[in-house]
C-alpha cells in the first residue's frame, strides 16, 4: 500500500506540556515501523526558548528556586509511571538529569528554576533528535501562533509571517497575559492618571525590577511563590547579603546585610501571611502521612452510594478526620483546626504597625522552626495529611466524581487556597530569609485583609489593614505579586481570543445555584481531551496543561516521576492519549476525518 501525504502535527507551545508531547509521541513512533504509518512532520511554535518556556528559561536569576524537591518534578514517564506509559529513547526525569549535568542530586534539594529549565530544554532537543532519527521531520519556529483557522481537513495556522497547514494541532500553550480584572484595571488606569507605576499579575521573569528605586517604597499585593521571587530579586540580586549566623535557631539562621540598592517592599494578603514553609520531613508527600478515612474504599462506597459527590458533605469530614489523626499521631494534643490554622490572625488587633512586624517576625520564626522540627511538628504533620488529601482530590475532580457545582463552589471556592497557603509554599530557606529582611526593615508587612487604592489628592498608592491601627502606608509603585489568572476569557492572546470570537474553542461553562458560570479552561471531551466548537463538534485540535482546568485541577504543577497515571503524573497520560490518537489519525490508509463533519461530542 502506498504512503498517502504526509500527515502534519502544528504543536503551539514548546514549554513543558508541548515538550512532554514531543517525548510521548517519539515512544509511539519508536512502538511501530515507518511502514505502519504516513510520513509525519511535526511544526513546533514558540517564541519563548523551546524546551523550557518562559517560565523556566536557563538564562533567568539563578536566584529563583523551584518549590518542589529535586525527586519531584518530570516532564517524562520515570520510575512506576513507565509500567502504564513506556518509556522512549530519552525517557528520565529531572533528578535522573540532574548527575549527568554535574547539578546537585539530592532528591530533598530545591534547584533553581534555571536548572529545570536546562533538563526541558535538553529533552526538547533529545525527543526532536531521535524523531528526526526515526524519519519524522521536526522543525522549530520561534513564532508566536496569532490565528487558527479550518483549511479544508486540515488547520490553517497562522503566525506574523507566515501560514501552514496541519492535520492535528497540540495547543501546550501554558501562562497567558490576562485582561485585568475590575478592581487592579481601576488601580491600573488611575496609576496612569497620577504618573505611577503599577504592575499587573505577571510571570516573573517579565518583570522589570529595576524599575523599584533604592529606599523607595513598593507596594505588594499577594504572599506566596511570586512575592518570594520578587524579594530575592531585588536583595540578593542587588548585592545584599545574608549571613549565616553562628549556632542559629531555627528562623533565626541569616542576618541581613543591605547593599543601600534595595527598595522598601509592604506587603500584604488576606492571610496577613505569606505561604507556610514545606516540611524538613522527606518527601513530596512525607512518608509517614497515611489517609485512614479518605481512601479508595470509602470513595468508591461513596461514589457507588451518591455517584457525584458532594465535597463538603461527603469528602471533607474524611479530611478533617485524616488531618486530625496524624497531629494526633505526631504528637500534638487537643483539636487541631486547620482553618484557622490558616487564618491565624483571624479576629485579632494590633495597636500599632510596629507591633504587628513583632507579631510577624514571630510567626515567620515560628513558622521556620516547625518546618526545620520535620516528623517532630505535628502542625506540619497534619497539613501535609491536607497536601496528601489533595491528590485524591485532584483524581476525583479529572474522574468527574464531583459535582460540578461543588468543584466550583468547595474546591476551587476555599479548599485550594487552603491548601496551596499550608503546603505548596516555599521551601524553608525563603521563610528564613524574610525573617532576616523583616528583621532588617527591608520587608514590612500590612496587617491582614489589607486594602489598597490610590489617593488622588497625594496622587500615591495607599494600603491600610483595619487590623492594624495607625499603619496607613503610600508608595509610587504597586506590583500584584502573582501569575496571570488562569482564564481563557481573559486571555490576551490573539490566538486564544480569535478562536473564541470564531467559535472553534469555547469556555466552559458550570451550573451551580442555578446559575451558569463560565468557567477558567476551554470546554473539551473526555481524554484525550480535543476543543469542543460553539457548535458542540470536535475536530482534531488537542489541549494540554493549564487550559484543561475545566476538568481538572491543580493543573499548573509538574508531572510527579515515578507518580500516578492518574493523579500526580496525569499531564503525562493526557500528553500520551494525544499522541496516541495522532499516531492512529497518522496510520497508513485510515481515513481522516473531516473538522467540519467531527463526530458530535456526546
């Protein structure tokens, strides 16, 4: 039989969703013979460097941390992943790279971001070498994609200076610039009117920290991995330096030595806090964490009993249980309330702004030493039963077994910022270093639920916290420390916004209270997961990573090596069912089926 054309795969997006497609698909090409299947090309699009993306370029600060452990993150089947998703010619993950590219591999170390990038952009080029060694053309185009448009069978995908031609298209496009949303768009026009400098939701890497002056004052919305980022940046990165100290106390470990370059950072969040430290303890999950209560049996009982769930009426009491048992296991006594364990300046007062930094520095010494005690905190303990709760919640949210308005209500509404504030925070060096700052008067703090605005007749930024009295602060800068919302409908993107405004993509939409609400992700099918058009058929456009919140959760964070297929290593299964279907679709002689005639989505 006779080869028909070749069969062309347009992936948009070269960062670590489009490069683990790039390794799924080389194990698929490698499981059959050329003669099995057309001649495939693959079209690679990104501006960004190919492998890493943006976010974990090799060339950014070396002082950005990744807040997972050297063992954790993997962009490709390792370990017992492989006994579900073979592995292909250039199949390891990040710590199995880390020994040949002379980086440290201690599995409990957090690398740089840099490093990761490195191990993406290496197996980006290893999966495009062994597919071209295969007879599969692999080209890489450093262009942002700008339109997708049906082209007969096939897509037309559009870039500044060019259109091509694809039989399947990858979406991997990960981050995305956002629209502002009400509040920081009034914040932003009026920093305009006033000569200020406001600076919106961004990935970190694109920001410009020079712009903060020496001594001047800045104004930061958000705690967690963002604000960490932008306080290395403008200390350390600026010449400042923190001394270790001798035979420290845990949270006490660095002084602060101030190069005279670093600007004055206030910040603030709702908590009052940033992000708890993760755990000393060993592991992405501890060892000794066990689920008593919420384990397989009592879900599928559950699930057999009621279908969908409820996360509130059936699911949390079980975690309450769970996180309850193991502080009691660990030591601790009495009931341990994780809510407030989260809020722990809920319904207090401070009668002056320098009695909350005392309040603060407490709990940031505080906070370290629990982290440093590992198995001997049991508040640490029990937040990591939390952590290990939410993996079984991430594969009951991908196996729809809870209701959608209980997903948009519960899960999404309070228990993820419960859980991303107590366990995906930093590792415990950042606590310990704004300690040191605190300590040092480079970083102050606003009280909890702070407010912020722009006072017109100063023409200046101001934040106060009701909590605090007299702490009323004014800045010529405001930066939101935190990524760009997760929000096809926001999106930025040209590709994104043509290809809602044409109908081939559509947000999804929940019912909850009898209310439509539309939802962060596009609306897709069952895995592998295709865009489902206005018109509710699906072609052959594949989505990956971040805009699959729609049916998953928690999608932003890396595949787990060695972890679940479907739970913690779920982006890699969805990767493989792409690039299984595309294979199929590629086989010689099988018909390819028609974007406009798709079969209709059930």
């Amino acid at each position: 039989m006779s080869n028909q054309h070749e069969y062309v795969i347009a992936v948009v997006g070269a960062g670590p969703r489009g490069t683990s497609f790039l390794e799924r698909l080389l194990a698929h090409v490698e499981r059959c013979s050329p003669g099995q299947r057309r001649k495939l090309r693959v079209l690679v699009f990104d501006p960004a460097p190919h492998g890493s993306g943006r976010v974990w370029a090799p060339q950014q600060s070396p002082l950005y941390l990744m807040n997972t452990p050297a063992s954790f993150p993997t962009a490709a089947p390792s370990g017992g992943t492989r006994r579900s998703l073979p592995a292909s010619s250039c199949s390891i993950s990040f710590l199995e790279f880390c020994a040949s590219a002379g980086f440290d591999d201690d599995a409990a170390s957090y690398p740089t971001r840099s490093q990761y990038g490195t191990y993406l952009a290496w197996l980006n080029k290893e999966a495009s070498a062994h597919l071209r060694g295969r007879g599969v053309s692999v080209e890489h185009i450093a262009e942002e994609v700008t339109g997708l448009v049906p082209h007969n069978d096939q897509y037309l995908v559009e870039t500044a200076h060019a259109g091509r031609t694809a039989d399947a298209v990858v979406l991997a496009i990960g981050h995305l610039e956002a629209d502002l949303a009400a509040g920081p768009a009034h914040l932003a026009a009026e920093a305009e009117q006033h000569g200020l400098h406001y600076q919106g939701p961004a990935i970190p890497t694109t920001v410009d920290y020079r712009l903060f002056g020496p001594g001047e004052n800045v104004l930061v919305r958000g705690l967690g991995l963002n604000f960490f980022d932008l306080m290395i940046q403008v200390t350390a990165g600026r010449g400042g330096q923190f001394r270790l100290n001798q035979d420290p106390a845990p949270g006490q470990r660095y002084t602060y030595e101030p190069s005279g370059k670093e600007p004055h950072l206030i910040a603030g969040s709702r908590r009052g806090t940033p992000y708890r430290a993760k755990t000393l303890a060993p592991g992405f999950v501890p060892g000794g964490i066990r689920l008593q209560h919420l384990t397989p049996q009592a879900i599928n009982t559950l699930i057999t009993n009621h279908h969908q769930l409820d996360f509130t009426t059936h699911l949390w009491p079980l975690i309450e249980q769970d996180v309850q048992e193991t502080y009691t296991q660990y030591g601790g006594s009495g009931v341990f309330d994780v809510i407030a364990f989260a809020k722990p300046f809920q319904h207090q007062s401070w009668a002056s702004p320098q009695e909350y930094q005392h309040t603060l520095i407490q709990w940031l010494e505080d906070d370290a030493a629990s982290s440093a005690a590992g198995t001997g905190s049991p508040e640490k303990m029990a937040t990591n039963a939390l952590h290990a709760a939410r993996l079984e919640i991430k594969k009951l949210v991908a196996e729809q077994s809870i209701r959608q308005s209980s997903l948009l209500r519960d899960v999404e509404g309070w228990f993820e910022p419960l859980v991303e504030g107590l366990a995906s925070g930093p590792p415990l060096q950042r606590i310990e270093e704004v300690a040191a700052l605190a300590r040092a008067g480079i970083v102050e703090f606003l009280g909890p639920e702070p407010v912020y605005g722009v006072d017109t007749t100063q023409g200046a930024f101001i934040a106060d916290s009701a909590a605090v009295h007299g702490a009323r602060y004014t800045a010529e800068h405001m930066i939101e420390a935190m990524m760009p919302p997760n929000r096809v409908s926001q999106a930025k993107s040209p590709l994104v916004r043509g290809m809602l405004a044409q109908g081939l993509a559509t947000p999804a939409v929940i019912e909850s209270g009898g209310q439509a609400h539309v939802h962060r992700g596009f609306n897709v099918t069952a895995q592998p997961h295709r865009l489902i058009h206005a018109d509710r058929t699906a072609g052959q456009i594949y989505v990956l990573g971040l805009q699959l919140s729609s049916v998953q959760w928690g999608t932003a964070i890396a595949a787990e090596a060695g972890g679940d297929t479907r739970g913690s290593a779920r982006s890699l299964t969805d990767a493989d069912a792409a690039a299984a279907e595309i294979t199929s679709a590629a086989a010689q002689g099988q018909h390819l089926p028609s974007v406009q005639n798709a079969a209709r989505v059930q």
